[in-house]
C-alpha cells in the first residue's frame, strides 16, 4: 500500500482548522482527495486489463471493472482516507465452475502480491507510484481553490446569522 501526506503552510492549517474538523474534510479534503485520485484509478483499471493471463484461467475483466475509488474512514482515530483498489459487492460468475461466483475484492491482493504458487502481478502499486506526482500537483491546486470558496460561505453564512 503507498500513502502520502502533505504537509502544508500555515495559513492552510489555520483556514482548515477555522472551519472545523466537518466542513473541513467533508466539504474540502474530501472532493480534494477524490479528485486527485482519479488518474490512479484509470491507471490501475487499465493496468489490471493488461495483466498476463495465466495459463489455466478465463479471464472475465471483473478485476479491472472492480477498481473503484472508496472512501475509508476510522471513526476511533477521527481519521478519513480514500484507496484506490477493487470494490466490495461485486461479483461476476465463474466461467471455469458452474454456479459458483467471482468476487474480485478477495482476489485482488492475491494478484497484486502472488502466492506461493502464483508470481505477483502488480497492477495498483505501479499505478500510485507512476501518478504521485499527479496525484500531490491535484490535491494542492484543488484544496487551494475549494479552501477560499468554503471560508467565504462560512463568513456570509455567520454574517447573515448576526
């Protein structure tokens, strides 16, 4: 798993914090976040479509159809976080057994890790590292015009409460 933070200015900080912990991460840092991930998501789609087939399998494209952008969030520590990798819920049958269905989200590491029968085939951690880059340039530019915007409705918001 590759995760980042970014460490910013001052005067960021200070704006976030103003407008408190839920207007800040839901109305700010989230989109952000979503925004900024998305050439990961694409890269790791297109990544997990060009996989070298096993000998023995059918290939049915649900791993690739399976990435998605999903939202994390751990209300012990208060923390909220974004991934990039396969959805849970999604499921496609199996072409090799009658009956019996596919679901990428437990597969997914198995292919991007190996086994010990089965060399690894990354496909997700190649796409966060190509596109980190990206990814930090996105989140700056987005949180730095979403950031002013929401500081301005909070203020005529409290302005025409007075």
């Amino acid at each position: 798993m590759t995760s980042f933070s970014i460490k910013g200015d001052r005067e960021t900080a200070k704006a976030l914090d103003a407008l408190g912990k839920k207007a800040s991460v839901n109305r700010v840092l989230r989109p952000s976040v979503r925004a900024a991930l998305v050439p990961v998501n694409k890269a790791a789609k297109k990544a997990a479509k060009n996989l070298p087939k096993l000998k023995d399998s059918r290939s049915t494209g649900a791993l690739s159809r399976s990435i998605g952008i999903r939202p994390a969030y751990t209300k012990k520590d208060g923390i909220f976080s974004q991934t990039v990798g396969s959805r849970g819920g999604f499921g496609v049958p199996d072409p090799v057994v009658k009956g019996r269905t596919r679901i990428p989200i437990f597969y997914a590491l198995l292919v991007e890790k190996g086994t010990r029968t089965m060399e690894p085939r990354p496909y997700l951690g190649p796409a966060m590292t190509r596109n980190l880059g990206i990814v930090a340039s996105t989140l700056r530019s987005r949180i730095a015009t979403e950031l002013p915007k929401e500081v301005a409705k909070q203020a005529a918001k409290a302005g025409s409460k007075k």
